[in-house]
C-alpha cells in the first residue's frame, strides 16, 4: 500500500468518525435526552409568565432582606456563575476564610437585630459548587421572623410556606431535607397580606 492510499484510507476513516461521533452520536443523545428528561435536558428552568427566571440546580443572588437569602455563592467575577462553578478553596485555618464568615454574619445579625438565634452554618459558608439553590430547614427558619416583620406576614404564615416547599431525602435517608430559595421566594411574592 502506497502512502497515498494510506492516506486516502485514514481520510476518509477520520471523516466517518467526526460524521459519527461529531453528529450524529450527539443528536441521538440530545434527541433521547429530550424524550425521557425533558426538564433536566433544557436546564430545570422555572418559567413566570411563560419566561424562565432561573433554574432549580443554579442559586439566584437574593439581597433584598424581604426575601429569603440563599447559601453565599465562591464563585467569580458574580455569585452563582454557572460558567465558574467552584468553592473558595480557603481551609478551615484560613484567615479570609474567618473574615468572610464574620462579614456574613455581621450582615446576617444587622438584618434582624432582635434575632438571637445560633445561625445556621449553611448562611454563611459557601457550597462546594458555589451555586447551591436550596438551604437547610434551619436555614430558612432563621430568616422568618425578618420576613414577617418586613412583609407584615404571620410567622406560621411563613413556617407553613417553608413546609410546603421543603423536599425529603434522597430516597427517604440521603442527604438532608432541603428548601429551594427560588421556589420559596417565588411562593412567598404570592402570599396575600389580609
């Protein structure tokens, strides 16, 4: 075999396989995908008004103290970059570790004064991935009594909207019992004030 047939053979051989493996292996994929999950395989969005405004897997930045907040989020140039998905890399001996902590829970306390309970860590320590979109029960029980005052909204109004959108276990003993922050302040902005 000459090195022009050689040639010929692995050309067309390389063809073949970006054809498969380029296309035609992706769309199958991606066409599967769309028929068993189509949720997971479009993003888990949460549509408004036929418009998505997040996602169930991705955190949203909540600031205003009327809402409730989320995990804080590591990732950089902006909270929640999906495109960064990544914790601080800072020890538990870290210095900026150890500010970034204080700074929280100053903000945490200045929101709420009269709010003397042990703070949940998961309000101010990052995720692993930086963009978790759920806290603990604890979590967002710690942020009711602000709520209710700033909304003008019962407390068990707001124990009650937390319970609804808790979610279980992984099959029944995985994991903790969680609150996805989006979903929660989505409800909580439909909560009528009598």
């Amino acid at each position: 075999m000459t090195i022009w047939a050689t040639c010929r053979v692995a050309l067309r051989l390389l063809f073949v396989l970006t054809v498969l493996t380029g296309a035609i292996y992706p769309l199958l994929l991606t066409g599967l995908a769309q028929v068993v999950f189509p949720g997971r395989a479009n993003g888990t969005l949460i549509q408004q008004d036929g418009k998505a405004i997040g996602s169930q897997v991705i955190g949203q930045p909540f600031d205003d103290p009327r809402y409730f907040w989320g995990r804080p989020s590591a990732t950089s140039p902006f909270p929640y970059n999906a495109a960064a998905s990544a914790g601080s890399n800072l020890g538990p001996a870290s210095a900026a570790l150890h500010e970034r902590i204080r700074q929280r829970v100053e903000t945490l306390r200045a929101s709420d004064p009269g709010n003397t309970s042990p703070l949940p860590v998961d309000l101010v320590t990052a995720s692993a991935s930086g963009l978790d979109p759920h806290i603990s029960v604890a979590a967002a029980r710690y942020q009711v009594p602000r709520i209710a005052r700033l909304r003008q909204i019962p407390e068990d109004t707001l124990l009650e909207l937390v319970a609804q959108h808790t979610a279980g276990r992984a099959l029944g003993f995985l994991g903790e019992p969680r609150v996805n922050v989006l979903a929660l302040n989505l409800a909580l902005d439909g909560v009528r004030v009598e």
